[in-house]
C-alpha cells in the first residue's frame, strides 16, 4: 500500500528562502525514484497562491520503502539541516505521514 509524506513549509516573507535538499539528498531521492520505491512524480511541490506557504509531497510504494528512506544517512543530515535552516529563518513547519 502507497505511504504518502508531506512537508508543509511557511515562511515570514517571500525573501526568505524555503528549504530544499542537497545535491546529495537529491541524488538520494532520485535513486529511490529510479528503484521504483518512490512514484515518478518524484518531490511535488506546491507553492501557494501568496508564494508564503510550501507543500513538498513524496509517495512511497510501500511503508517499508518509506522507513527505508528515512533510514538514510543523508536523509537524516538533510532533516537536520532543515529544521536549523527552519529555526534561523523563521520558517513555521509541520509533516504529515501517510495523507
């Protein structure tokens, strides 16, 4: 059964930059895209209409891919580095499993 992810970033203003992985993070996501583990779709981001709020959604075939994602060293690293990029930036965040 498909395991859904969503991440829901908003910021105080537009100058303020969203966070967004890596280069390492991204080729991370795109090996499991390439395993089939998550859809093709990849990353869907959602920007809203007032550009201040971000929905980044991934689906995963499985849970089990899904905790084989999070598992991941430079999955860890890239949480770890958005929520200081989050905290220094004023940047409210919330994630949503299985949505």
């Amino acid at each position: 059964m498909a395991y859904t992810q969503k991440l829901i970033q908003t910021r105080p203003n537009t100058s303020v930059d969203f966070f967004t992985q890596n280069a390492e993070g991204v080729a991370k996501t795109n090996e499991y895209i390439s395993a089939g583990k998550i859809t093709a779709d990849g990353i869907v981001d959602v920007i809203s209409e007032d550009q201040l709020t971000k929905t980044s959604t991934m689906t995963f075939n499985t849970q089990d891919d899904y905790d084989e994602y999070r598992a991941e060293d430079i999955v860890n690293q890239n949480k770890d580095a958005r929520v200081i990029h989050c905290q220094n930036n004023s940047i409210s965040w919330s994630r949503e499993d299985n949505t």
